[in-house]
C-alpha cells in the first residue's frame, strides 16, 4: 500500500505528490541546524522528509525548480522555487552508507508532515556555538525526555546545553556591526545597533497586528531598551504560520524587526564585519534579491529571497515601509545563531492557529520551548491586552481602597454615636416591576 505524499511550494507553481510505503511511515528524521541549513534558509534549523525510492525524473528539475549556490560542492544540491524561493528538495549522499545517492524533501512544504515523521535527535548542533534552535525545541510535546543534541552527525560527540544565562558584558557593550549574509554571501548585508534614535523612523511603523504606533507604551513595539547597557535589542519572533513555512520550507521562521535605516550593504564577503558602509538601503536595489508577491496575502506584503541560494531575507509591508522582517538564520553574531546580543525573543509562537489542526509533537515543543527560552509576548495585541489588564487591575485596588475608606470611616462615625451600622431598607433599592408605584416612569 502507498501514501501519496502531497508537496506544493507557497506559489503553487510546484505542486506534486509522491507515493511513499506506508508501511515505512513515519520515516526517521532529524533536526539539522548545520550552517549551510540556516544560511540557505533564513531559519534556524531544517527538517527534511526522506523520499524512498525518488529519483531526478521524479522532479520538475531546472524548469519551476533552481538548483542553489551551494558551498558543499558536489555532496549536496538544493533546489528552491525559481517564483516564490520555496527551498524544496535536497539531493545528497545516501545515509545508509552505500555511497549512492538520496533524495528528500523539506517538510514546510508538506501537507501533514508531522504524521509522516519521527524526529530522532538534533544534529550539527556544534555549529551554532549557542545550541541555535535546539535551545527553542529540546523536546517533542509528550516526549518526557530531551531529543539527544550531536555536535555534528549520529554518532558524533553528544552535546549538553548550559540552562540559560545572561550574555557576557562584553557582547551586550560592542558597537561593531553585525553581518547579515546568506549561504551564497551574494545577499551580504551589515546592521547597526538600535539606539535611543532607533525610535524615530521616517514613517509610522504600526505593529504586525495593524495597531497604531502611538500606543501608550513609552518604547516602540518593535525594541528593547536596555538601561544597563549602550546597546538595546530588537524583537524577534518564532512564525509558523503557513505563508513562512511555505516560503521558506522550514517548519518555522524566525523573523526579526529591523528600520531599514540601520541596515547597509556591506562590501566584504568575509565572515568579519566591516566599517564600510552604502546608505540608505532599499531591498528592491539590490540585484541578488528577487521579490515574491501572492494575490492571496494583502496586497501590501512583498517577499524578497535570494537568486542564488533561495535564502528568505526580508518580509515587507507598505503600511510600516520603514521597517522590516529580516531572517534571523542570517545573522553571524559571535556568541551563536539565536544572537541574543541583539535580539530578545518572544515567548510565545506567532500565527498557531494556522497549524491548529495539523499540529504534533513538534510544533507543541516548539511552543513550549519558546515559553521557557523567550521574554515576551509574542504579538501586539497580547502587549496591549497586558497593559489594560494592569490598568484595569489597577483601578479595581483603587476602587476596594476607596470603598474600604469609607467603610471604616462609617464605622468609626456610628460608633461614636453608640449606634449600629445603617443599613438601608430592601425596598429602598430593589424595586418591583409589578408594583407601578415604584416605577419612575409611568407606563401609558
């Protein structure tokens, strides 16, 4: 008996299905966060879905589907949407040890996935220096104990992971810019430290839930101040709604919010950042780029990927024009992928209920991981939500302390004038519809 496993990209432009056994089904995966994963993505890490028995002829290869530039030479191919830069498919040597070839498929761009895989063990976790996503997802919802994390692949040195703590002084305090590239590095891009100035964008920037920028809270959505330190940090977010799953491959992204003004086009391809810098800059300038636009989203909403790599870069919206979502799975921050001296992630997970129906053990760790691992919530409207119940809670006290002022004070009055407390007659405020004497207005 097959399964047809059905496989489209955010665009549609490749859809297929393939026939799998099923009674090989769920086929063991693992969660990659190696950096040729994270670069050629935007994500922090990849998970893919073996395709037993696939074959070249089995794909729209060189027509709707582009080859990537990549690094590993000859061991591995990605092929990603030559419309909407879905990262599909990956060709690469054979995990049985045989020497032949396999081929798999990325799961972002599956329908059902979670019920087609058995996620074994994080790999290449060594190349994150920080643990990366791992940190995001260190167990399967109902799984009790932690996946095992490999420094590189099975059966390479195990990893165990420090709980969380603050960074090093000396990376919150640096001022040097941070490099933003992708696996190809034709997308090489530097970012500034956010500032006090940070704040005054050019154009009014409302918050992904549509919600003006002028709300009361004294820092704009989108950034941490940080007294203690020269440097604040920018809001980062783990998405699973089905657009970035589908535009990216991955099975969630991570975005982070970044004024265009602090980015600039960096003339190095080296992994160090430089002080050379072209201002302003503006993603539809920049030839390795190309944009995506789906009459399904709102009209405003424009994707740019890489041409080379397939890496999603930036998501745009003209309504806050001055500011966008820059992949995280980009940034070469020194202390490690997640760049947590830059970036304070959000607690919860943003857009779940458009995987409400098809969520499994992984998706429900991810969400319980980001509970544990973020310091936020995860959109505006839960910011704002925060806000009035304090401000609700706050005159509620108000309320009782007022009220209870006044109790005492009647009761220390009555008191000195040796009487009970007075307590007004029923009839007084409970008033009988069936008793039109007591009803203001007389009915006609």
């Amino acid at each position: 008996m097959k399964t047809e496993v059905s496989i489209s990209c955010h665009c549609t432009l490749n859809s297929f299905s393939i026939p799998i056994p099923t009674s090989s089904l769920p086929l063991p995966s693992r969660i990659c966060h190696c950096d040729s994963c994270r670069r050629s993505t935007g994500s922090l890490f990849n998970i893919s879905l073996p395709l037993p028995n696939a074959t070249s002829s089995s794909f729209p290869l060189g027509t709707t589907l582009r080859a990537s530039v990549d690094e590993e030479g000859k061991t591995t191919t990605r092929w990603f949407c030559v419309n909407c830069g879905a990262h599909m498919l990956r060709e690469r040597v054979a995990a049985d040890g045989s020497g032949g070839r396999e081929w798999v498929v990325r799961v972002g761009v599956v329908q059902g996935w979670e019920k087609l895989v058995k996620i074994e063990a994080h790999i290449f976790v060594g190349n994150t220096t920080d643990g990366g996503g791992a940190l995001l997802l260190p167990r399967l919802k109902g799984g009790g104990e932690d996946l095992p994390l490999y420094s590189e692949g099975v059966g390479s040195d195990r990893i165990i992971l420090p709980p969380p703590s603050p960074l090093p002084s000396a990376f919150l305090s640096s001022t040097s810019p941070l490099l933003v590239q992708c696996l190809c590095k034709q997308v090489s891009l530097h970012l500034s430290r956010p500032s006090s100035s940070s704040t005054h964008l050019p154009h009014p920037s409302p918050s992904p839930s549509q919600l003006s920028s002028s709300d009361s809270s004294s820092n704009p959505w989108w950034l941490t101040i940080l007294p203690a330190h020269p440097s604040s940090h920018f809001m980062a977010k783990a998405c699973v709604c089905t657009s970035c799953t589908t535009n990216s491959g991955t099975p969630f992204f991570p975005w982070s919010y970044v004024p265009l003004h602090l980015l600039s086009l960096s003339h190095s391809s080296s992994s160090t950042p430089s002080s050379t810098f072209v201002a302003p800059f503006d993603p539809r300038t920049l030839d390795a780029l190309q944009s995506f636009k789906n009459s399904n989203n709102p009209s405003d909403v424009e994707r740019f990927f890489c041409k080379g790599c397939g890496a999603s870069v930036f998501y745009t919206q003209e309504r806050r024009a001055a500011l966008v979502d820059l992949a995280v799975g980009l940034f070469r921050a020194e202390e490690g992928a997640r760049a947590e001296s830059w970036l304070e992630w959000e607690k919860a997970v943003g857009y779940v209920e458009d995987v409400e129906e098809s969520k499994g053990e992984v998706l429900e760790g991810l969400v319980e991981g980001m509970r544990d691992v973020g310091t936020g919530n995860s959109t505006e409207e839960e910011n704002r939500a925060t806000r009035v119940r304090k401000q609700i809670g706050t005159l509620n006290g108000l309320f009782v302390l007022f009220r209870s002022i006044g109790f005492i004070g009647h009761f220390l009055d009555q008191k000195l004038l040796k009487q009970p407390l007075y307590r007004h007659p029923s009839d007084d405020f409970y008033i009988s519809f069936a008793d039109n004497s007591r009803v203001v207005v007389q009915p006609k």
